[in-house]
C-alpha cells in the first residue's frame, strides 16, 4: 500500500473510532480566528515594506534624482531576491515548520526596509531592494503552503481571502500612513520625511517574527487546543482532498519538469502576477492625472484597496459555494486586463485612475484567492511545497520585468499608455492560455459542502 493510501486509511480508521462528533464548520472557524488575525497583520506589514517604495519616490525623484527608470528597477530587482530565495525558502518551511521561519523572514525584511533610509545613490537603491527582497523570500508560499496543512479544499479560497485581505489593508492604511510620515516627518532629526517612513514601518516587522514562535502552531497535530477528535477529523478531512488528486498526485518535484501543462500554468500565474504589479503604479499616474499633493496622492491610492477588500472575500465565497475555480480565475485575469487596456487609451482623471485602478484591483487580489485551491489541486502531495514556491517565484518574474519595462516606457514615450496595453496583452494571453490549455480535470478539488 502506497504512503498516500495508507494516510488515507489511518484518517478513514480516526474517524470511525470517534467518539465524540466534531462539528467541523465551527472548528474550522475556531481554527481561523487562532491563526489568521496574526497572519493578515504579518502580511499588512509585509506588504507596507514592499510597496512604500511607491510613495517614497514622490519625494525621492526630487531628493536624489531618483527617475521613473531608477524607480523601475529598483522595484523589479526586489523580485530577483526574492525569486533566487522562494523555493529553499519553502522547502526549509516544510521541515522546520512556520514559527521558525516567519522569525527569520520578518527579523531580516524588517532590518533591511528600515536601512532603507540610508540609500543616497541608484546602486545602494538596487542593492538594498536585492537585499529586501532575499529577506522576504518565502513568506507569501509559505503561508499557502501551510493554509493547506489546516484547511480542506472546501475552505480554502475563503481562507485565502482572509490572509490576502492583507495587501488591500496595508495599501488603504500604508499610503495615506506613509504620506502622512513623508509629510509631517520632514526635516525632523536633520532626515528626510521618506527616510523615517522607512524606519518606523519596518522595525515593526521585527517584532512580530518574534512573536511567531509563541502566536502560531506549525501543524494541527501539534496544537494543545485541539481536541484528539478534531485533530482526527482534520487528518481525515486532508486525506479526502488527497483522493481525488489528480494521476500524479504521488509524484515529486521531478515530474514537474517533464509536465507541459505545468508550464503552462507558470506563464498564467506570470501574467496574473503582471497585473497585480499594475497597482504600484497607482501614485505616479494620479500624479500624471493632476494631483500635485502627496499626502491627497496617498489618500485617493487608499480607496482601490478598499473596495477589493470586499470583493475579494464574497468572490471567494462564491467560488466554494460553486465548487468551481477555473472560469472564475479566468473572469478575473480578462476583466482586469480590460481595465488596464481602458486606463492606456482614455484620457487621465483622477477619477478614471481610481475606478480603473479599482476593477483591476479587485480582479488581480480576487483571482489570488484561488491560488491556494488551484496550487493544491495541481501539484504532487510530494512537491507541493517546491511546487508552490516555483510557481509564485514565476509570477514574481513578472513583478521584475513589468516595473523596469513600465519604468523605461515611461522615460522614452512620458506617459504610461504604451506600458498598460502591453501589460494587458500579456495578461489576456495569459487567460486564454489557462482556460485552454489547463483542463478541469488538473483542478480537481474535493469541495464538499461547508458553511
């Protein structure tokens, strides 16, 4: 009997042993607000280190002649860091389990993003955003990664939804924070008001890899307030989701290498990570539009955020109640392109920014919480941690070549148009490629009813 099979039936045995019924709708809610609330703040902070370079180069364009090409790059080779990092990153989470890992990752990003303030030329710039981005490695697969050693695939996009509503948040708080820092700390200290952006949002970061080890539990099997009996039902509940694997469910990492249909899914996670990377962008075009004020530039960026927040969590909560992935990924890549190829040909308001900028949010944060599902139904029980790790350091590609290219456009034309009708380009392509090239049977999950 294969390991799998026999996993299998040593939950199916759990389970008829139980004594005591496990309502499971209320102890997966109980496992969600255990675990979630420290990691959607985790990830807030996460992405507010990330992205506030956005608004730090309002002001760093004049400081330091900091161009849009400067810019671009510096954004983009954050991803090469992080790329080169993913997959060891991943793979040691799934020996040494969240709580050590989160520690390392946090402790560092926070270090680095605070060094930020130190950059006084483009080659500091790009070494320190390498840096940030080798120190961030791992933390957004590793946190998919170990959603799906506590969640069946029945709960698994709206649980995504929760921690994704991370990026959202920290964009509605991190801009209108950091322009308000970048504002009102000027000139305190003989610094720049961008250089104490950078320090007082990143030595949070550091805190709260420390209080990793004492908030989360690495596995259900592990944590003292599960009763034997729900710790069963989930084993039990995992092992469903394994049978209805796709054929190479058993296989390793090396079989991934040999699967056309897995590179295929690469490029569609490149383009959708292409359209996520399209909000960076959200500062210097309302800057283009006419708003010449920093802080009412980081209160407008707040609304987009804000309205994805909602739509993400009800489009998850649809697609578990549909049973049903693809064609609501789908929907999301082809409408989201459709808004950024809308933002190139008509004329820039502030306006016409903020709703498009809106659609393509929403779509982009709403098609990242079926990544969890889709990831888990696709890969081998054996490579799911490589797997996932290989396919957001694809995507994460994408997040270094759109930033340079849109940068470099931006310089040779002075506007954005060319840059987003190539973006949405890519990202149609992108959805056509998963919805013909990807069959239904790939996505195979077992979605049993849940509440």
């Amino acid at each position: 009997m294969s390991s799998a099979a026999a996993s299998t039936s040593k939950a199916r045995d759990e389970q008829s042993f139980d004594v005591e019924p496990v309502d499971r709708v209320a102890m997966y809610r109980r496992i969600a607000w255990r675990l979630m609330p420290f990691l959607i703040i985790s990830y807030v902070i996460n992405a507010i280190d990330r992205t506030n370079i956005s608004m730090a180069q309002l002001r760093m364009e004049s400081d330091l002649g900091f161009t849009a090409e400067i810019y671009g790059i510096g954004v983009g080779i954050f991803y090469l860091g992080y790329v080169m990092f993913e997959v060891p990153s991943n793979v040691l989470l799934e020996r040494v389990g969240i709580r050590k890992t989160l520690l390392r990752i946090m402790a560092l990003w926070g270090i680095v993003s605070s060094c930020t303030m130190f950059v006084t030329t483009p080659t500091q710039f790009y070494i320190v955003r390498f840096l940030l981005g080798i120190a961030e490695a791992g933390f957004y697969p590793g946190v998919l990664l170990y959603i799906t050693l506590w969640f069946p695939s029945a709960y698994r996009a709206r649980i995504t939804a929760m921690f994704m509503i991370g990026m959202p948040l920290a964009s509605a708080i991190g801009s209108p924070l950091s322009g308000a820092i970048i504002v009102g700390m000027e000139g305190v200290a003989g610094l720049h008001g961008w250089q104490w952006m950078f320090l007082l949002e990143g030595l949070p970061a550091v805190f709260l890899g420390f209080a990793a080890i004492f908030i989360l539990t690495d596995r259900p099997d592990d944590a003292q307030w599960l009763a034997p009996a729900e710790k069963a039902a989930i084993r039990v509940d995992l092992a469903a989701d394994h049978g209805v694997q796709s054929p190479n469910g058993r296989e390793g990492v090396g079989s991934l290498f040999r699967d056309p249909q897995f590179y295929m899914l690469a490029f569609v996670i490149f383009g959708a990570y292409a359209l996520t990377g399209a909000s960076l962008w959200t500062p210097l075009l309302l800057r283009d539009a006419g708003i010449a004020s920093v802080a009412g530039i980081g209160f407008l960026s707040a609304a987009p955020p804000l309205v994805s927040i909602a739509a993400m969590y009800l489009f998850a909560r649809r697609s578990d109640k549909m049973r049903e992935r693809r064609w609501h990924f789908f929907a999301t890549l082809l409408i989201g392109a459709s808004a950024l190829s809308l933002l190139a040909v008509l004329p820039l308001s502030p306006l016409l920014v903020i709703v498009l900028q809106t659609v393509a949010m929403c779509c982009s944060f709403a098609g990242g919480t079926l990544l969890t599902g889709i990831f888990a139904a696709f890969l081998p029980d054996r490579a799911r941690a490589a797997g996932i790790a290989m396919l957001t350091s694809t995507g994460a590609s994408a997040a270094i070549v759109t930033p340079m290219a849109i940068g470099q456009l931006r310089v040779a034309t002075g506007d954005f148009s060319i840059a987003l009708v190539m973006l949405s380009v890519v990202v149609v392509v992108a959805a056509l490629v998963f919805i013909m090239g990807i069959p239904k049977s790939r996505i195979n999950e077992c979605l049993a009813a849940a509440s």
